[in-house]
C-alpha cells in the first residue's frame, strides 16, 4: 500500500499543474505532428558540426552515447564543452556570441531565461506536441517566457528534508516536532537541524509557506509591481527563521557566503541530524559515509506545507548559431526519455519526462520519491528579468534577521523598497 502511494506522489509530480504560481502554459505557434520537420528543415543546409555547452561534471559518460546515436542517425558531427552553468555559460555567450565564437546549444537554469532572452541570446523554439506532451506541464512553462517557448525541459530539482539514519530514526511530519528534537540534540558542535535561511533561494521556503511571495500574478503573467515580500505572511516567516538562531538552533557560522560549506562539513562529519539542501547534495554526502533519509520537507507550524523554490534546468538553441532547425533537432535527442533515463543514471538529476515515472531508477529511488512529493508545494523561481533585483536586496534583509540587527518588519521593508528601486531604474 505505501509502495502504491509513494508511486501516485509521483504521478502527481511529473502532471502536476502550477497554475497557482506559474503563468498558463501557452502552447507555441503552429506546432506540427512531425516535431520540427517543417519548412526550414527542408531548407536549413545540414551542418557539419554542432556545439554544446553543458554543466560542469555532468556529461559523465551519458552524453557521449547520446551524441553518437545522433551523429549516427543525422550524419552531424557534435562536439561538447563544459562550463558551470549558474554563471559561466551566461557570461561566456554574452562575450562569445558577438564575437563569433557562441555555441549551438547551452544548458542554463529556467530563471535565467527572461534575462539573456532580453539580451537576444537566445532563440525561440518551434516543436510538435509529441515533442511537448513528453514532460510535465510545470516544466514547459518554466521553458517559456511571455508566452514563447525557449528551451526543453532536462531536468527539476528543489530542496529536501536530508537526515542522518545514525541520528534521526525517521523524518519528522511537522517543523515543531524538528524544533523539540533540535532543542534536546543541539550541544556544542552538535546540532538538530541546519538551512541556509539567510539564502533566499532557501527560505522562500518558509516565507512562501507564511504567505509571502515574489511577484503576484497579474492577467499577462507575473506582476512586477506587486510584490508579496513584507506582507503578514512573510514577515511570520521572517520572525520563524530569525527564532531558530537567536536560540543557538543554528551557529554563526552557517551565515553568509560560507555557509553552506559550513553546513555541509558539520553534516559530513556527523554532528548534525537533517539538513535542508537539494538532491545535488545527496552524493557527496554518501562519499563521506552517511547513511542518509530523504524526505519532504516537514510542515509549518501554521499546518502549512514549506513552498520551496523549484528549478529547471533547460537546454536552449542560441541567437547565433547558423542552424537552428539542426539544433532543435539535437536537443529533442537530448530530452527523449532513453536519453533522459541514462543521464538520471549517471548523475541523478530528476528528468521531467512523464513517461519515465515507472521506471524502477526512478521509482524505487529515495531521493527521487521526496523530490516528487516535495515539488507538489514548490514554487518555480519567476524567469522574469525583474527577479535579478530580488536576490540582494533579500540576502542582505535575510542576514540582519538571522544575526538579530533588525527586526523582521524593518528588514523586509527595507529589501522591498530597494526591490523596487532596482526595478524602476533597470527595467
């Protein structure tokens, strides 16, 4: 019975529906049955080569054989790079597509798309609904923005619940039972419960769960000018996170940009319980000899689930490349499911498509299973180029609440006024 249970959490992630936080999906102009075998490719000359950009450490051998399946069906020669993809790829292609050096293809994160889609970096997409119908609908629409389809989907993530087997029996169901068990464990260098609360990326986490949010919605998509960041809610939440280390339930240390190295060497070492981080982190905790839990995250004390932040990573044709047709082609290769299935394989990011939620690496797969139930609350991060003005403002309010120089409200309403500043001038 828990078996079929965790199997329908997983249903509902791969087809659920974000309506409530995300823009309707808006199918792209005149998709047809045969993909992108339309006009232009009886038009567009076929390459000799094409170029990927991929994330740093994530071909792994899967890529490879991806690329040899293509070249062997089309005849076109792919070659690959890797570059990080949270900044390095963004910043290479705004220097390397001017100057004529820019690659076919670059992988980047859903959030990004707005941005360099502003700057003319990238290109929109033409695929058929066969194409399309492979992945969740949540992940196409982080694919679009104002209602144009920029990429497909390769992979979602979002943080987790993450314990220690040796120190936590099981995951608890609710934050107040996390906050009894940190108040009785938390002893020197020992500690319950550790987040990076002061990041934004995770405490959107609890300000979101409160009733806080980024960008309202407004008839065309996200509303820039309604931000939910100082309301009622997300000043509780504020108030909640600043509790748990003006207690001593989290040290100084984890505050600022070495936190999370702190907090990974604590957990790594064994002095910490659970952690909230994401499914890029389960790895390396293994190496270092943790049997660990992965779970959603418990909820608020208000009865309401932790709203995290959802991320997807996407593969997207360039502006510059001379063959767009071919590179369309290419990352529908990249984003079948058996292509999709050997890169889960080999470095365990979680494949939107719909098709693969039985497979057994996937299904019987713990962290994949919290992943899915947790994203079933989780918020894509908004993709509009406005959202680059959130992140400071929000890290600094985060930090003087977490180290107590400022009460909750003032912070808050401190970030949202230079939010909007930041957007006046710059947008």
């Amino acid at each position: 019975m828990k078996k079929n249970w965790l199997m329908m959490l997983l249903v509902l992630f791969v087809a659920m529906v974000v309506s409530a936080c995300a823009p309707d999906r808006e199918e792209p102009a005149a998709p047809t049955d045969e993909g992108t075998d339309t006009e232009q490719g009886a038009t567009e000359e076929k390459p000799e080569k094409l170029v990927i950009w991929e994330d740093i450490d994530k071909s792994a051998g899967w890529l490879e054989e991806a690329i040899v399946s293509f070249e062997e069906e089309h005849g076109i020669q792919v070659e690959f790079k890797e570059l990080n993809m949270a900044d390095a790829i963004r910043d290479q292609l705004r220097l390397d597509g001017p100057a004529g050096n820019a690659p076919d293809i670059v992988t980047l994160p859903h959030d990004q798309i707005g941005q360099v889609v502003t700057e003319g970096l990238l290109q929109e997409i033409t695929v058929g609904e066969d194409v399309l119908s492979r992945y969740s609908e949540s992940s196409v629409n982080a694919q679009m923005f104002n209602g144009t389809l920029y990429g497909l989907p390769k992979a979602t993530e979002t943080p987790v619940f993450i314990y220690n087997k040796a120190l936590m029996e099981e995951a608890p169901a609710t934050m107040d039972e996390l906050y009894t068990f940190s108040k009785d464990f938390t002893s020197g260098d020992n500690y319950g419960f550790l987040a990076l609360w002061d990041n934004f990326y995770f405490s959107h986490a609890v300000l979101g769960g409160m009733g806080g949010y980024v960008f309202g919605e407004g008839s065309e998509g996200l509303d820039r000018e309604d931000i939910g960041l100082n309301n009622d809610g997300a000043v509780e939440g504020a108030a909640y996170i600043q509790q748990w280390y003006s207690e001593g339930l989290f040290p100084a240390g984890i505050v600022g940009e070495t936190g999370g190295a702190a907090m990974d060497g604590l957990f790594n070492d064994g002095k910490v319980g659970a952690v909230m981080n994401g499914p890029w982190a389960f790895q390396g905790m293994r190496d270092a000899g943790i049997d660990i839990g992965v779970a959603a995250m418990p909820t608020l004390p208000n009865g309401e689930p932790m709203k995290t932040f959802m991320g997807v990573k996407g593969w997207h044709v360039t502006s510059f490349t001379e063959y767009p047709y071919w590179s369309t082609k290419l990352i529908e290769h990249l984003t079948s499911d058996e292509v999709a299935l050997a890169r889960f394989e080999a470095v365990s990011e979680i494949p939107p498509n719909v098709a693969l939620v039985e497979e057994p690496a996937i299904a019987d797969n713990e962290g994949a299973k919290a992943v899915a139930l947790q994203s079933q609350y989780a918020v894509p991060m908004p993709n509009i180029p406005e959202m680059g003005e959130v992140w400071g403002p929000m890290a600094s309010a985060l930090q003087t609440i977490a180290t107590s120089k400022s009460e909750p409200k003032a912070a808050l309403d401190e970030a949202v006024d230079q939010i909007e500043t930041n957007i006046e001038t710059n947008h």
